[in-house]
C-alpha cells in the first residue's frame, strides 16, 4: 500500500529534524542539494504567490524568504527539506498546514 503525501511529508520532516539534532539513525536520511535562490524563487512564482504570501502561507519570516531569494542565505536543514517538499508536492505541504 503506498504512503500518502501527507505520511511522506510527516516522515521527510522526522528525518529532517533528526539529522539536524544529530541523529542519524533514523534510517535513510537524505541530503539534498541546496535550492539555488532562483530554484527558491520559482517554487515561490508556481504557485503565483508573493514573497509576502509565501512567508504568510508556509510560516517562514519574510525576511528570511527575501535572503533566501538574493541568495544571502541558504536554507539548511528543515528549511531545505521543506522546500523540495514545497517544490515537488506543494498540495501536501498546504493540506498538511490547514490540518492543525
């Protein structure tokens, strides 16, 4: 039986967390390539949302979303994690999001 977005998104960020709290145990625990701020950009525009809306709707400080995009920071681990899931299932992350 196949996992639904939301238990591949729940398990994606266990994983995530514990890598960044230094636990690899948690199996496979994967490491992602950093989002180019113009990847981060164009996660932003395909869902035609402003750096406003996107900060609002994913719960990220709209600043940290606007150095993102400059590329005067990168996005480490949760954060990165959340992206790519932002990036290839967007639906999962907002369906996850409006559950709480």
């Amino acid at each position: 039986m196949s996992q639904s977005a939301f238990e591949r998104l729940k398990a994606a960020m266990e994983d995530a967390i514990a890598y960044a709290e230094g636990d690899g145990s948690r199996g496979s625990v994967a490491h992602p390539t950093p989002l180019t701020p113009d990847e981060i950009k164009d996660v932003r525009r395909q869902l035609r949302l402003t750096q406003k809306e996107f900060a609002v709707v994913f719960r990220v400080g709209l600043g940290t979303v606007r150095h993102w995009e400059r590329g005067d920071r990168t996005p480490e681990g949760p954060a990165q994690t959340l992206l790519r899931v932002i990036q290839r299932e967007p639906e999962a992350v907002l369906r996850a999001l409006a559950a709480e």
